[in-house]
C-alpha cells in the first residue's frame, strides 16, 4: 500500500512541476469608446495581471476597474460610478484558451493564434473570440490581442444624450508580458 501511494505522489508531483506557468501584473489594457468628431472616449490601464499556462493554452487574465485612467478626471468619475459601477462590479476577468498553443514554435517574429473564453464584465459574460499574437522577447513571451466588445452585452447603459459622443461598440487592445 506504501508503495502505491509513493507511486501516485510521484506521479502527481512530477505532473505539478511540469506545469509551467507565465505571469505578469503589469499588463495593459487600453479601451476606446470614442466616436468621429467628438471628444475621445480613451482609457489605460497598467496593473493587469494574466497568467499563462505553457502546457495547455489556457490563459486567464484579471483588471481592477478603478486602474482605467483617462485624459479628463471627471470622465473617469463618471466611468466608475455611472457607467461600470465599479463599487458594485470592482473587477473584470478574462478566462480562455489560446488554440493550438506551442511555446516551441513561437519566436521572436509575432505568430497568430485563434484565442477563446469568457469574458466578465458588470456583473455579465460574454463568449470572446479573437486572434493573439505572441512572440518571444528575451525571456518573456509577449501576449497582444485587439478585439471589440458592445456595451449591451453587458448590460452598460449609455444615456440618450450621450449615444452620438459615445460609441456602445468598444474596443479593447491588450498587451502582456508574462514571465
């Protein structure tokens, strides 16, 4: 019985260790809401965490809602406390799976992907679609991706009056460097 045991915790602790995750929590992510002739409705954020896993191409990423900065102080008041309420829903998070995923054959030229998971936003999920590019710089492995999100989706209401200066399609560009 000891033996099959010591067996079993072997084998799990070698399956453990050849786990090898990427990590970062300083990702960035930038939004931008803005329409043609208007104001520009733009935002940063550079205290994203993502993890990789290296093994299987799941990804999983977390931003603090509060992190976004913008140009204007008062529309980043009214980012938090009118539009994502962010005392309520504080966080975003992304779960996914990069297809096909293979360390050995990224480089240091930026490779495509096909990348899917649920992203969590104001309290909603959507399925996210979208195509990563990845490529090796030094030591880490660089994550960029760049897709559109509609505010109805997660159920973000925009005023009548500001429908023309604000746009519900919003796009998302990310960028990490993981570890």
């Amino acid at each position: 019985m000891k033996k099959i045991i010591l067996l079993f915790s072997l084998l799990l602790f070698n399956t453990v260790i050849a786990q090898k995750k990427m990590f970062t929590n300083k990702g960035i992510i930038i939004f931008d809401a803005s329409v043609p002739l208007f104001e520009e409705i733009k935002a940063k954020n550079e205290s994203v965490t993502c993890i990789l896993n290296t093994n299987t191409g799941e990804i999983a990423s977390l931003v603090l809602m509060r992190g976004f900065r913008f140009k204007i102080a008062l529309m980043e008041e009214h980012f938090n406390e009118n539009y994502i309420e962010s005392d309520k829903y504080p966080k975003a998070t992304f779960e996914g799976i990069i297809q096909g995923f293979n360390i050995n054959i990224i480089g240091t030229s930026p490779k495509e992907f096909k990348m899917n998971g649920k992203l969590e936003l104001h309290g909603k999920s959507k399925e996210i679609n979208t195509t990563v590019k990845l490529r090796k710089v030094n030591e880490a492995l660089e994550i960029i991706a760049d897709f559109d999100v509609n505010t109805d989706d997660f159920n973000i209401e925009i005023p009548q009056i500001l429908t023309k200066k604000l746009s519900k399609t919003v796009n998302i560009k990310t960028n990490f460097l993981v570890k």
